[in-house]
C-alpha cells in the first residue's frame, strides 16, 4: 500500500509529465495531419467550374483529385509536387479538356478557361510532367496508359484498382467505389477515323462505369470522394458499414449529379461522415470567400447535420485522423 506522502508526491509527479506531454501534443499532432488544398479558378472562393482539390498526406505523398479545368496546366505553381492522380470519370469538367491559363481571369461564375488541352487533357499533361501515378477503376487505366505513352509519358504509371480492390501508393490505400453517372469518352479527346465517327454518331467512347474513392491516409484518416453520383446504397453499405470514412467529399450541384437537398440525405443518413467539405456545386457559391445565400452550397449547409467545410481556392485545410479540421477551415 502506498503512503500517503507517496501518493501525493506520484500524483504531483504524474500531474506534471501529464502537463508537459499535453504541451507538447499540439505539435505532434500538427505533423499527423491531412493537408487539403482547392486549386479553383478565383483565389479565396469557391466557384462555378472548381472541382480541384490536392491531399497531402503527412508522409508527404501529395494526391491531385479531378484536375478538371481550373489546374492551370502542369506548370501551375499551387500544384507542387504530385505522385497521384485520381480521375473520377471522364467528363471534360473532371479530366480537363480545357483549362484556365492563370488564376483570377474572367468571373467566379463564368470564368476564363479558354486553353484547350484536346486531344490530351489536363490530366494527362499533368501526369506526364510530374510522373505521377494515374490511379482509376473500371475501364479507364487502358485509355490513360495510352494517353500517357502518346504524350511521351509512362504508360505503367496508369494504375488499375477496381471496385472491392485496394492499392497503396505512396502510403496511401485507395479503392474504387460505385457511382451513378455517366462515363463517356467524346469525340475531341480521340484522334482519326474512329473520333469522326463517333462525333458524326453523337456518341463517345465507352471505359465503363465512373468511380467514387475511398483514400486511407497514413494519420487513419478515411475520405469518401463521391466523384458525380446520385444516391446509392453503397453509401451506406460500403462507404459507412464497410470502409468507415470520416470525411467525405460531395458533389452537390444538382441536374448532372446530387443536388443539395439529395447530398444532405447522403450525408446525415447514409454515410455519416464526422465533416464534408461541399463540391461541384456550379454556382458561384462564394463573394469575398463567404458563402452566399440563396446558393444550393447554402442550403446544403443549412440541410447536413455535420460540419461543412467550403473549398475556397487556395486555402489549406488540415485534418486529423478523426476528420476534425484543426486549422484552415471556415
């Protein structure tokens, strides 16, 4: 049995490493987290055609995530160094067939992204400057492996996970998830006969179904990327049940994909995520980077039970592994 002088003298003792170990967690925990980063067409807003986002990991693996057409170019100094590229499906809004040369041209609502990137992409440009991994499920990695070789890239670097598959890369564990949309190829991003027969046709190129991702990040954070999706019940059986994500990405623009009302649903009673942060929501959502009202961003916010964090172009957010954005959120 301790003594009473003892245990006070312990208690004092463990009162104090307590203390000293609770100063110096704040630190610790500021190298385990997620970094997130919109790369959109106006700084400090979120606006009608951002879809960019880029995950940084704590080991350093650095994810771009639908380069779409606000990334300007291979070159655009926000993107720094990047080992992974996630494409959700193959609309021009995501993989890129046109893109902005700079930030800040034209409006938040309509803005400037007159720089075509036909017959490659925006993705593939990028992809072959930084030899970074293009990771996708369903028929995809054969048309990228392609695209990366005629650009004069690696055609290896187009890597295939499936859905119910996982793959690591760079520390980071990435599956495919199903999505309800659609997945064609146009025309503009093939070349010869074939391409003027299927624009004569009005029909692109199959590569099969789109994805959504689920990204496991070395701090245990899980992220959902709902990619362009209605409502299924995988987001709750895979995405909730299964993979448990704590942070989820949603589209929320209504008409091509879930509108706020139908991401909401998706959010409070399928996947149950501890935060979201909105996405293509094509609208300018934001005016001096606070969201408007009347917006469907707006509403989505007013509708979801969960913190919802706006991605306003060029401001990191940072995560922990429980998905509670400690610094860089509004």
């Amino acid at each position: 049995m301790f003594k009473p002088g003892l245990r006070s003298t312990l208690a004092s003792a463990g009162v104090s490493a307590c203390m000293l170990l609770g100063a110096a967690m704040p630190a610790a925990a500021d190298d385990h987290v997620v970094k997130v980063t919109p790369l959109g067409s106006h700084d400090g807003e979120f606006c009608g055609r951002d879809r960019a986002l880029v995950f940084e990991d704590p080991n350093g693996t650095r994810i771009l995530y639908d380069a779409g057409r606000t990334v300007a170019g291979p070159d655009d100094p926000r993107l720094g160094k990047i080992d992974i590229v996630l494409v959700s499906h193959m609309h021009g809004d995501h993989v890129g067939d046109q893109r902005i040369s700079k930030t800040n041209e034209g409006t938040c609502g309509s803005p400037d992204t007159g720089v075509s990137t036909l017959p490659q992409s925006n993705t593939v440009d990028i992809a072959v400057k930084h030899n970074a991994k293009i990771v996708t499920g369903s028929e995809m990695p054969a048309f990228f492996a392609a695209k990366l070789k005629d650009a004069g890239g690696d055609p290896a670097n187009s890597m295939l996970v499936r859905f119910g598959g996982e793959r690591e890369v760079g520390g980071v564990a990435i599956t495919t998830v199903p999505a309800v949309h659609s997945n064609g190829v146009s025309p503009s991003f093939l070349t010869g006969p074939l391409a003027e027969y299927l624009a004569a046709a009005g029909v692109g190129a199959s590569v099969g179904p789109p994805t959504g991702y689920v990204l496991k990040f070395s701090n245990g954070l899980v992220v959902y990327l709902s990619g362009d999706t209605g409502i299924t019940a995988e987001q709750q059986l895979v995405v909730r049940d299964h993979y448990g994500a704590g942070l989820v990405v949603m589209n929320i623009g209504d008409t091509f994909t879930t509108g706020p009302k139908q991401a909401a649903y998706v959010i409070n009673d399928l996947v149950q995520p501890k935060a979201v942060i909105a996405s293509h929501a094509n609208e300018p959502a934001t005016s001096g980077g606070k969201v408007q009202e009347g917006t469907r961003t707006a509403l989505f916010r007013d509708s979801v039970n969960v913190p919802v964090h706006v991605p306003l172009s060029g401001r990191t957010m940072a995560f922990n592994g429980m998905a509670s954005c400690i610094s860089g959120c509004n």
